[in-house]
C-alpha cells in the first residue's frame, strides 16, 4: 500500500470477513493444532524470552495444547488468517496463575504492549499486537448488554457481542482522535498535557477526541482554540495511526496559525509554546536542553519531523 505507515499499521492478516459468519468453523479452527494464539495479560503481552529486536519473530505465539489446561474459560479471538494458519487472541488476566504457568513452560514472557512494540517487534506484528490488545480490552469492558443490563456473548469470533435476552448486537468502538501539529512560518506550537507528557517532561503536537457530528478539520479548529486559544486556517490530512491504548485512531493533520497569542486552557494544559525550527531539528536528535519530543512510535513525531525537515509550509 502506498502509504505513511506508523507502528501500529501493517497488520498482514486476513481479518477473515466470510469465515466469521460461521460460528461452527470458529470453533474447529480455535482447535485446530496448527492454530496459534496470542496470550495477554492486562496491558501485556507475550513475546520471545530470547527476542532482541533482531528481525527474528517475537510474539508468543502458542498452540492450544499448550493453552487449554490453563484457559479457564477465556474466550478465543479470531484475528485472522495467513499462510493457511488461523491466529487468536486470548486473554489470561483473569486468572493470574494461568499467566504464571505459561511464564513457566519457559522460552517466554509478558512484556508491556508499548515497550514491546518499541523494541521488539517487526512492523507487522506491532500490527497484529495493536488489534489484538484493542479486541482484548474491549470484550472485558462490555461483558454486559447496554440497553437491558444481561450478560453478552461472543459472536463471529469477537467481532461482536451478542445480548441473549434483548437481541441487541454490540460492536468493538474505535475512538477518533486528531491529532495537529500548527505552525507560523518557522515556528510550530507545542504543548504539555498534564498526564503522561508532563511526567515524561516532553512537548507534543496537540490533541483531543473528535465530538459527534463534527468534521476533521471542525475538530482541529476547536481543540487549538481550547487548549492554545489560537486560531488556525489550511488544515490538511497528514496520517493515520491505530492506537491500541485503548482503541483509537489518531488522525494526524497539520494546520496554519491564523493568530499566534496563546491563551493556554490550565486545567488541561501544563505549558503551551512556540518553539523554533532549529530548536525543534535539535530534539528530533536528542540535542536540545530545552525540548523533549515524542519517539518514533508516536504520529506526532512524525508531524514534526515532516514541518521541521521543510516537507510542510
């Protein structure tokens, strides 16, 4: 495909559309001894011991003889389908010693999905990681019918849940999230969220969920105006990237300042600056003293890596 792949994009599997509709062939696939599966736990996911980021394959792929005595219940979700093999996802978090045991069997362990992601593994499975933790996230937080309070089913292999009482049909949600890097001229303007990038004492591009009914370059123009107090104009579409923490798409976009006084929004905000092209090329190196940046797994790296290197004006 010809396009700015981030981590997190580049999942190669068949997301099997047709095979879904057929519980019955789920079910012998999830049995299959050529099937593999993929444990998480929480946040975590496993990999490799001996991984090293070498190219080598370092997800924990397991077959399920090696998973069922320790399942308890968990349900299988179909990822998809390469080279003829049929892959899952399974969540071990609710029984701890479940996740012990496979830790046990030796040759591999849990590691946190974003680390992983950082150091271990390939570009594709960074990808089958990102949907798999976001599937594994969302069934745990939607056990339950939203309309009539019964518990839910799995159905077409965790594509959906099912109410068996009410018959209501509940989907996996993917959040949009645009995320903009504004400039003026040989500036940009970065920001600190309070949170993470103000633990990690980094400035990023500025973000914030899309509301209902509102356009990409709508949603840019408001949560400028609300956390900076800028107005911007000429907003355009960069990238995209899946976001697996939870479960969203961030929509990457770069806009023009059409006024440049900041008004910085403190309850959200820690700090909001201009901040010069040639200091910004020197923290793309880890050369500044007074700027930290996001690394490459993040899409605002990449918005401002593009505008710092001349690609945007």
């Amino acid at each position: 495909m010809d396009f700015y792949q981030h981590v997190f994009a580049g999942n190669p599997l068949d997301r099997c559309e047709v095979e879904r509709r057929d519980e019955d062939w789920i079910a012998e696939k999830a049995k299959d001894p050529d099937s593999r599966f993929l444990p998480m736990r929480g946040p975590n996911v496993l990999v490799n011991a001996d991984a090293a980021g070498n190219g080598e394959p370092a997800l924990g792929w397991l077959t399920w003889q090696d998973l069922e005595p320790h399942v308890n219940g968990a349900a299988p979700l179909l990822l998809g389908l390469q080279d003829g093999a049929t892959y899952f996802a399974i969540d071990l978090s609710a029984d701890e010693n479940a996740a012990v045991a496979v830790e046990a069997m030796g040759g591999y362990r849990f590691e946190e999905a974003r680390a992983a992601a950082e150091n271990l593994l390939s570009a594709p499975e960074a990808g089958i990681m990102a949907q798999g933790r976001a599937q594994v996230n969302w069934h745990n937080r939607h056990r339950f019918c939203s309309v009539c309070g019964y518990p839910t089913v799995v159905k077409r292999g965790g594509q959906k849940r099912e109410c068996p009482a009410c018959k209501a049909e509940h989907f996996p949600r993917t959040d949009p999230v645009i995320i903009m890097l504004v400039f003026d001229g040989d500036r940009c303007l970065l920001g600190q969220s309070r949170g993470r990038l103000q633990a990690m004492n980094r400035y990023s591009a500025l973000a914030g969920f899309m509301d209902q009914g509102e356009a990409i370059e709508e949603a840019v123009a408001r949560e400028v105006m609300e956390e900076a107090g800028i107005r911007v104009k000429n907003v355009r579409y960069h990238s995209s990237q899946p976001w697996p923490f939870p479960s969203s798409l961030m929509i990457g976009c770069h806009a023009e300042a059409d006024t440049t006084g900041i008004n910085m929004d403190d309850e959200e905000m820690t700090d909001v600056q201009w901040f010069n092209r040639s200091e910004v090329l020197l923290a793309l190196e880890d050369k500044s003293e007074k700027l930290r940046l996001p690394g490459p797994i993040a899409i605002a790296h990449h918005l401002i890596k593009s505008w710092a290197y001349g690609e945007v004006s």
